[in-house]
C-alpha cells in the first residue's frame, strides 16, 4: 500500500524530539514491510533508506494545503497531530490519526482516532491503541558498564514531569542521581547542585542519551500526571535498564514485575516504599529481561505491524471507533 505519514517538522529533530523519532522509526517499520512510504516533512529532512520526502514547505503546514501535494494513488494518510476542520471530509482516500498527548476535557477526536496505550486510549473515550515502538541499534545494551546512580530524563522544564520530587526522593534515600533534560527550570538545578551525589547533564541526544540510559542503574520517573504513553521508560528497558515510575496512565501498562516498579504518587504516607527501592538499586531486575521485554513489545517492527492492520481497516471502510471518542473527565486534577 501507499502510505503518507504527515508531520511537517524537520526530521530527524536536532534535539529529543520524541514524536519525531516515532515517524522515522514507524516509516521504516512500514518500508521494511514492503509498502511505499511518504512522509510529509520540511525541505531537507532526512529520511530511512526506503522512505520519499514528501516536502512541506514552511509557509504552508496545514493538513488542508497537504491535499493538493498527495502523490498519486495515496490508499491511506496518517496524521500526528489532529487536522484542520473540513480535512477529513476532503481527502481521497482512507485516513486516520495518532493522538500523542493528553486532550482537553471535552474534546473530540475522529472515529479513525489512535492511541498509544489502553489507558491512554480509555481516558479519551477510546479502545484503539498502538504502543509506540523504538529502534534497538540505537541504544546500547552493556549490563558490565552499570554505575551505582540513577538516572532522570525527560523534559525538566515541564512541572509534570517532576524533576523536583526526584530530587527529593533520591536525596532522601541517599543514592546519587544524574539529571538530563533542559535547562530552564533554574530552581531545580540549583538544588541539584547543592545536594551531594546530585549531577546536572543537561540536554542530552544521541550516543550520549544512549550511554547514560545504558550505565544507569535504575531510571526514576515520579511523573504527576497520566503517561499517554512513556517513551523514555522504554527507551530505558531497552538499554537494559529498569524503571521506577508513578502509577499513573500507561506506566503500569509498560512495566509488569521483573522489569520496573510502579507506586502510587510519593507523598508522607508512601515515600518509605520509594526510599527502600531506590536504595536497593531496584535489585533482581535484571538487565536482560528488561531488554528482552522491551524487544517483545517495543520494537518498531511491532508499531508498523500493528499500524499496518488499522491502515487495512480504514482502507476497507470500517470505523476505528463507533463513536467519536471525548475526553473523561480533567486529567488536570493532579
């Protein structure tokens, strides 16, 4: 089949750029599978061998200025991000989109709507879900180099995220932590500095990203809001590194016994459990089970498949969703 994916953004993102690593991985999942891929980006973006630039051109990134650049024979068009009003109706073929955060409370998306976990797909009013896969070359697996730190990555200048309450959390246990991410929130990463064992990485991308989630002896991710799905966490099994997380949207979903920990919210009543784990280095989780986890379910080979029967679907005239899914209630009340 012919497939365009559409996200008109520089590819490959000069910095973490999580969504973007997505398409690239899921079009080379797709070209591996022997269908022709496009994919709608900006002039210059670089592409897996196998997939066609479809160039966007800055100006002009709307979904509806997409229609009159489709090449010929299009079957079907993913979008990442929710289209213009009055897109769907005008396409020429099948379609679907990937919704990659949280919605508003209320809001509605297309019956062809996917997410990116059960929970995710639930709390939208939804069932249909493809868990994001990754690229196992990209990250290293080396259970030998472990250093006796955790890790935090993710975006520090999101609240969310809680790079504070890991500072917390591993200042109290006593266990060193090393924190990458970006440079904004000047509070935290005075603490940081003030706190014994405590190292601030800043942004980092690439090899370095795949050395420290590799080296790491546990990733700590005590987020406060519902996961839509995680990538970070799976990118850490990946290099064989377990995964302390907060019971929240898809992170029990990605973390079964064995090859991470999930706990509820750290506040007086439950931060003993926290401690005690952290302390013991997550003990008895072994690296390659984490990796062998994350090969079973997170390979991008398994996203393109999965993506690849939904495309059949809509192809075929069906509807992902009976309904339009709407949001559940306010993912805000923390």
């Amino acid at each position: 089949m012919k497939v365009v994916l559409f996200h008109p953004t520089e590819l490959p993102p000069r910095d973490y750029g999580g969504v973007e690593r997505v398409v690239l991985w899921l079009a080379r999942g797709l070209v591996e599978r022997g269908h022709e891929v496009w994919v709608g980006a900006l002039p210059g973006s670089r592409l897996p061998e196998g997939a066609r630039l479809l160039e966007i051109p800055p100006e002009d990134r709307s979904a509806l200025g997409l229609l009159g650049r489709l090449p010929p024979g299009t079957d079907v068009v993913h979008f990442m991000a929710p289209p213009e009003e009055g897109t769907w109706e005008r396409l020429p073929c099948a379609a679907l989109l990937t919704v990659h955060g949280n919605g508003k409370p209320g809001e509605s998306f297309p019956r062809n709507t996917v997410f990116l976990s059960q929970d995710h797909a639930l709390r939208h009013g939804g069932t249909v879900f493809v868990y994001n896969g990754i690229d196992p070359a990209e990250y290293r697996f080396a259970p030998e180099e472990k250093g006796d730190w955790m890790l935090f990555l993710s975006k520090t200048s999101w609240s969310v995220k809680n790079v504070r309450g890991a500072l917390r959390l591993c200042a109290r246990a006593g266990v060193p932590l090393k924190i990458a991410g970006g440079n904004r929130p000047w509070l935290s990463r005075i603490e940081a500095t003030l706190r014994p064992g405590m190292e601030w990485l800043g942004p980092v991308a690439g090899a370095a990203k795949a050395k420290w989630l590799c080296q790491a002896r546990a990733l700590v991710f005590p987020v406060l809001w519902p996961e839509p799905f995680g990538l970070v966490v799976v990118e850490a099994l990946m290099s064989g590194t377990p995964v302390l997380a907060t019971r929240k949207g898809s992170l029990p979903e990605l973390l079964p016994e064995g090859v991470g920990a999930v706990l509820p919210q750290p506040t007086a009543g439950t931060e003993k459990e926290w401690l005690a784990l952290l302390r013991s280095g997550l003990l008895g989780m072994e690296p390659a089970r984490c990796r062998e986890w994350a090969l079973s379910r997170f390979h991008y080979g398994k996203m393109a498949e999965g993506y690849e029967g939904l495309y059949r679907k809509v192809m075929a005239g069906e509807s992902l969703h009976p309904q339009n899914p709407i949001v559940q209630g306010d993912w805000r009340v923390l």
